[in-house]
C-alpha cells in the first residue's frame, strides 16, 4: 500500500486546471476583441506585458498543442496547400493553418495578434512574425539579443561588447515599453513590472528545483513528459502569482514522490535527450525508451526553452529595465551556447553530474535551431568523452516524418548498447 | 564590336568563370604567392563589411558554397539532414583543407542553420578563429547604428589580432573608396541588364560579379572597367524575349546552368543574386568615422532579403519596386530547398505579385542541381505563355 499525501496528482491536476483558464482566457480576449501580443517562448518578456495587462499567446505553445490532440496534420496540410514548402518548421505551419481555419484550435479559439515581439532567438521568429504582419497588419518587434559570437574562448561577449549589447537591449526594451503604452493607452507602472520580476524570480527558483530534483535516482519526474507541462506553464505563465504557486507545489509533489520512493517507473537506464521529443508521438516516444526502463532524467529543451532560468537567476529588483535587459542577454547567451550550439560542454556535464547512460540527439526536421549541429556534437562526445549517443530524426509536429519501426530498431539497438556497455563495465 | 575586343571580353568572363568553378580559390591562393604572410578572412553569406578586414591588409573572400563542384562526405555526418546545400559544401570545404588559407571566418546569423553551424567549425576547426559578427536584426531601431558601430570595432579587433597591427581610420577610408568604386561599378553592370540585357547574358554578368568575392577587389576593379568599356561596342541583337525580374539568389546560389536555362528564354534584367555584394546602394561617405559611417550604410542605405527585418523595407513591396524599377514583365521567384527564411518569403512574394497582377514563376533549386530538363520546360512554357500574351 502506498501511503497517499495531499500533493501526489497535484502536478497533473494544477496544470490541467491552468492550461485551461489559460484557454477559456483566449477565448474571453478573441471575443472581447481585447489587445493579445503573440511571444515567443525564448525570451517572451511576459512579465512585461503582464505590467500592462496585455494577454499573451505563445504560436508554439499553441502548434505543438494541435500535435499531442493529433489533429496537426490537417492546419499543416492547409498551410501547406497554401503555399508553404513542407520544408519549414512546422511550428510555423500548424499556425498558419490555423489562422486559416479562423483561428479555430482543437482547445478553442485563440485571437488576433495586435502586437508581436519577436526575439532572434530563433530567426523562424522573425520570418513567422511577418506572416502575421501581412496577414493583419499588426506590429513586430524584433527583440535583438546579439549574445552569441561563436568563439573558441567563450560564447558570449564581454568588456566593452558586452557593455555595447546591455546598451542596444536595454534601448530596445525602452521603445519596446512605449509601443505597449501607444497599444493600450496606459501609462507604463515600473512598480508592476517589478511584481512581476519578483513572481519571475520566485518562479525560477522553484523551476531549477524541480529540475534538480531529478538528479535522485530513481528519476521522480520524466524529463519528457512531465517536462513538457513545466515549459508550458512557465510561460504561459511567467511572471503571475499562478505560475509561481505551481512550480512551488510541483516541487513539493516531487520531494513527496522521492520522499515515498515513487520513481516515473522502473528505472534502468538514464537518458539525456539532446533536442526536443517528437509531439505527434509523444507516448510513443517515451513508450520506446521505457518499455526498456529508459528514463528521461533532464534535457536540453528544459534549458533553452525554460525561460532562460540559470542556476541562481534573479532579477535586481532595484533596477528592474536594466537588470531585465542584462539577464535578457545572458539568458540567451546561455540558451544558444550551452544547451544547443555548444551542446558538448553542458551534456558532459549533465551526464556526470546526473548518472546519465546515454544521450537520445533527436533531430527534428522543423527547427534547424536545435538540430543542425547535433550528429556533430554526437560525434563529438562519443570520440573525445566516450559517451554513448543515439542520433534519431523525426519532427516535432508533422507525423508523416514520423517512422515508426525504423525508429524503433535504432532505439532497440541503442539500448542493448548501453546493456553491453553496463556488462562490460562489470556492474 | 572587333574581333580583338570580343575576345578580350571572352577571355574575362573565361578567367571569371574559372574561379567561380575552381572549389579551391585559385586566386586566393595567387594572391598569398605575391603576399607572403598574407592573412586570409572568409565570410560566409549574405553581407559582410570587406572594408575592415581590407584596411588591414588582409583579404577578404567570400565563402558561397561549392555548387556541385564537391562530393559532400565529411559534412553530412557532422550537420542534420534537412540542412540546406550552402551549409554542407562550405563545410566540407573546409573539412577537406581547400579553405586552409584563412585565419579568420566570420559569419553572420541569417538563418538558424548558418548560427548553428558556425558551432561545427568552431569544433572541429581549431586552429580557425571563426567568428559571428552580429548584425543587427532589429534594424529600424534607433540604437541599432551605435550598436552596430561597435560590434564592427568588435571585429576589426578580431581582425587586427590576426594582422598584428591596429587599422586606421584612414585606412579605412581608402578601403572604403576601393569598394565604393566596386559598388559602383557593379551598379553600372546592372544598369547594363536593366538597360540593353542583349549586351550581357545573365551568366555573363553572375560570373562577373561572382568573381568579385573570390578575387583581390582591385584586381576586380580593373576587369569591371575594362568590360564595361568594351560592352558597348559588343555586336549583339535584341531579341524578342521576357523581362523578368530573378528573386531567391541572396544566399545559395543558383547553378550556372539553371541560370542558363532562364537566360535562353528570358533576359534578366534585374536579380538578388549575391546581394550582399551590392547591399549598400550608394556610395559610402569617407569622411567621418569610418566604422560609423558602414554601419549607417548596412541600415540605411542598403537593400532588402529574406534574412533582414526591416519594417522600412517591407520585403514584398521591395520586390514590386524591383519589378518596376527594371521595368520587368513577369518575377521568377526562387529559393533554395531546406531554406526556411527564403522559403517562407517566397510565399509573402506570390501573394504581393498576384495581388499586384505580375505573371510569376515559382521554382526551388539547389546549388548541387545537374538536371535541368523540367526546369526548361517550364521556364519555356512560362515564357512561352507571356510572349503570347503580350503579343
Ligand atoms: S525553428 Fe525551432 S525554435 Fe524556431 S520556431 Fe521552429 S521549432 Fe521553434
Ligand atoms: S540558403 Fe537559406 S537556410 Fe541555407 S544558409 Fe542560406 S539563408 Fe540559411
């Protein structure tokens, strides 16, 4: 008999129960015909917009939702046979067919944009912002965050560059404040924008509790499925009490799981995965690994699209436009360079620091933004660390990129890998 | 036009298109025979400010791929497939040591996959310096030239470690001269196509301006002078074919051969083939602050492509300006396969030219295409079909 504690289901219950006010709130503003700004999940600055009380629509939130209720297909298809190659992300499709259908989501209706920001976080931003642009003549905002530079030494700038890019940032958010009062004719409150920095900062502290939780073994939470409910709701619901609250009691419900020995199943191999999980076949992709005990324990998703919470993030309150414009930069910074473009050092990292047996490198078709270096970094690890990687490709959205058996031997094969290597090892 | 004179063109365009088709940049490779100690930067596409690696004394050369010029065996097992050509080639160029001469490579971030990949020559490329110079995407910022102006400073340090001596302002200004002269120049060119486009095939003049990225720019001075000169005289009819305007050539570039087959039924008259040579459309001041004065030039008074927002130049429109400005009949719009900014452009072009009545042509390429036979046949029949209809 398992003992039964308050938080245990609370987790699934709480975002559930967000995930759909977040819904029935699209809904109010689509038919209100209230102002909505359309973010990005890299670099969303919801707890700017929240100063003005401008509803927030996150198009990739709303994408990979029309792939986990299986519908994507048909808004690709009408994206599609309006025009665009099945050689873009998919994201951006799923959306246009939705704008298409008139907006209508198999959760609800979302409303027009009245204002996009866009960070160059990923470029496809950019160029799915201006579909929006033409489509409704709706303002873009190109937040440029210049953090990468790609050298050997270190990702990021510093001494005076750095000082030049904190300048151009904290320019930008300044114009950036002045559009969102033109928009909804209120007076930009600094004092709001702080509440919601606190909420942010409180919120990120739980998150990387969370995620650190999952160092215990056996794994409390699937890094994979659980993990894709914490990425929702911290941005749909950065910088409100709400997401706060939930973070709070998700780390509680997981101290209770390791605290009653409650593992996501039976733990035999832990996994990394290098990328995102395919949302067209999101149990199957987990079903893969774990009918051979495989367990997603962390993964490089969780930090870029994590709303750039580092270890120690916080925000300085005293100066909130400043302190909001550095960490901008240094998040992204960190986004690009340790998750994806120089993935090697952090998943080393990660797999000693979390036990991990093996990296899953899951590129998808969709978003060169994540998988483009990926076999390289693959081979990178694997010749220099000795570290086993798998490198599978699917997509994100579009099932017909989704092979079943092919998919299945690799992982099959991958995991007997790891059961030699265990054997080898003697343990 | 004499004999003596058609000949010497023939054997211009010869030179040029030796080097657009040598994957091992032969007069790379001259130039570091004449300058021992010579430092070499490559860029990768679209605009990169030549200006400053060239008030050191470096040379600057553009790096566009390979075309089907190479077998891609070492980047294909390091880049994800649904990667597009451009990405591939450069790489396995410099995997299989023909870009041994450079010291630097910079790239810009214009799409996801080119920001990406900077990472892979960074990794497997140690003892190249390869950096992102960060252009700035929000353009019509007011803040963007200040940033601008110092990330070009940014730069011209990287480049200045390489050389070992600092760059002058006045450096600078003579090497912005040099490239006014170019920009210049290769405006003439187009004025060419625009104007009398039986004088100058669209190969022709691709090879020319290609050749620019490959070769010392005074050397290319010269040769553009010198065949500017003699177009005039060339013995060449007008024919009866379409005016088209060609739009997708920003970044990968098209194969000469499918640049053929458009010309065979239609005359060019105006392009985005290599913009980045020609994305500042006017001369350059060379008074003042040097670096300021290129960053105002990228943002102001610079041209448009599917990797720059920019609300004051509403991609589109740009195209319909083009269109008229050339006084064109009909748009091929291109782009290249895996190419997500060019791709999702082009869907934003179809709807302005149909909404603008503009008879388009739709085609997706690749740099390492060999068969073009569908490819003639509907270029032909697009042509075809206008030729009728205007008639
Ligand atoms: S390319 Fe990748 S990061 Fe960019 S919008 Fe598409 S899925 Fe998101
Ligand atoms: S062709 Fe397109 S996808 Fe490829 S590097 Fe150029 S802009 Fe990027």
């Amino acid at each position: 008999m398992t003992t039964k504690t308050p938080t245990i289901g609370s987790i699934r219950n709480e975002s559930r129960r967000l995930l759909e006010q977040w819904w029935r709130e699209m809904a109010a503003a689509d038919h209100a015909g209230r102002p909505t700004a359309y973010v990005f999940v890299m670099g969303s600055l919801g707890e700017l917009l929240r100063a003005f009380d401008l509803p927030v629509n996150c198009p990739e939130i709303t994408s990979l939702q029309t792939a986990v209720r299986g519908a994507s297909l048909q808004y690709l298809q009408a994206a599609e046979d309006s025009g665009y190659s099945p050689d873009i992300c998919g994201y951006v499709k799923a959306d246009v067919g939705l704008h298409l259908k008139d907006r209508q989501h198999p959760n609800g209706r979302i409303p027009k944009p009245a204002l996009v920001i866009a960070t160059n976080m990923c470029n496809t931003y950019v160029t799915w912002a201006e579909i929006w642009e033409q489509m409704y003549g709706c303002p873009v905002f190109v937040l440029d965050l210049p953090a990468w530079r790609g050298t050997r030494a270190g990702a990021g700038a510093d001494g005076e560059a750095l000082r030049n890019d904190r300048r151009y940032v904290e320019a930008q958010l300044r114009d950036l404040i002045a559009l969102c009062e033109d928009l909804t004719g209120t007076a930009f409150d600094i004092d709001r924008l702080r509440e919601a920095m606190a909420q942010v900062n409180r919120m990120a502290a739980s998150y990387h509790a969370v995620l650190a939780l999952n160092q215990h073994r056996p794994a409390p939470f699937s890094a994979i499925r659980e993990g894709i409910t914490f990425q929702g709701i911290s941005n749909l619901y950065r910088g409100s009490p709400e997401g706060t609250r939930f973070f709070e009691l998700a780390r509680e419900e997981i101290q209770d799981r390791i605290r009653l020995g409650m593992g996501t199943l039976e733990e035999k191999y832990r996994l990394l995965l290098a990328g995102t999980t395919c949302y067209a076949a999101l149990k199957r992709f987990a079903e893969m690994f774990e009918q051979w005990g495989g367990v997603f324990v962390h993964s490089t998703y969780m930090v870029f699209a994590g709303g750039g919470f580092a270890p120690g993030f916080a925000y300085d309150l005293a100066r909130p436009i400043e302190s909001l414009a550095e960490t901008l930069l240094l998040s992204a910074w960190r986004g690009w360079s340790m998750p994806m473009f120089y993935a090697q050092d952090w998943l080393a990292e990660t797999v000693r620091e979390w036990s991990v047996d093996g990296i899953c490198f899951h590129g998808v078709k969709s978003c060169r933004t994540t998988s483009t270096g990926l076999p390289d970094v693959r081979e990178w690890l694997r010749t220099r660390c000795d570290i086993p990687g798998l490198f599978i490709q699917s997509d994100l959205v579009d099932p017909r990129l989704w092979s079943d058996a092919q998919l299945k031997n690799r992982i099959d094969a991958f995991i007997e890998s790891l059961a030699g290597r265990r054997a080898t090892a003697g343990r | 036009m004499s004999g003596s004179g058609e000949r010497e063109v023939a054997a211009i365009l010869e030179e040029c298109r030796v080097l657009v088709e040598d994957p091992t940049y032969p007069a790379v490779r001259r130039w570091r025979e004449a300058h021992p100690g010579g430092k070499v930067l490559g860029h990768f596409q679209v605009y990169f400010p030549e200006e400053i690696p060239h008030a050191a004394g470096m040379l600057p050369v553009k790096i566009m791929g390979a075309g089907s010029t190479v077998q891609i065996r070492k980047a294909d097992a390091r880049i994800a497939a649904f990667v597009c050509s451009i990405i591939r080639s450069s790489l396995e160029l410099a995997l299989t040591g023909r870009l041994d001469f450079l010291s630097v490579f910079v790239t810009p971030p214009i799409c996801d996959a080119a920001r990406n990949a900077c990472a892979v020559w960074v990794r497997n490329l140690p003892s190249l310096n390869s950096q992102v110079l960060y252009l700035p995407q929000n353009a019509a910022s007011p803040h963007a030239a200040a940033y601008l102006r110092d990330e070009y400073r940014r730069i011209a340090g990287v480049v200045e470690e390489a050389v070992g001596r600092p760059i002058t302002d006045d450096g600078l200004r003579r090497s912005i001269a040099l490239y006014n002269e170019n920009r210049r120049l290769l405006r003439d060119l187009y004025r060419v196509k625009r104007e009398t486009p039986w004088l100058l095939s669209a190969v022709e003049a691709y090879t020319l301006v290609r050749a620019g990225g490959l070769m010392p720019r005074e050397e290319h001075n010269v040769l553009l002078r010198r065949v500017l000169g003699l177009l005039p005289e060339r013995e060449a009819k007008r024919q009866d074919k379409i005016r088209v305007v060609f739009e997708g050539g920003y970044c990968e570039q098209p194969p000469l051969d499918m640049l053929a087959v458009i010309q065979d039924a239609c005359y060019i008259v105006d392009d985005d083939l290599l913009i980045g040579l020609r994305w500042l459309t006017g001369d350059v001041p060379t008074d003042g602050e040097p670096l300021a004065s290129l960053a105002r030039a990228y943002l102001d008074g610079s041209s448009y492509s599917p990797v720059q927002h920019d609300p004051r130049k509403p991609k589109p429109e740009m195209l319909l300006r083009r269109i008229r400005e050339s006084h064109a009949d009909a748009a091929i719009v291109a782009a290249p396969k895996m190419c997500e900014p060019g791709l999702e452009d082009q869907v934003n072009h179809i709807r302005a030219l149909e909404a603008a009545g503009i008879p388009h042509l739709v085609l997706e390429f690749e740099e390492k295409m060999t068969v073009f036979e569908q490819m003639r046949m509907e270029v032909e029949t697009f042509a075809e079909s206008l030729l009728f209809d205007f008639a």
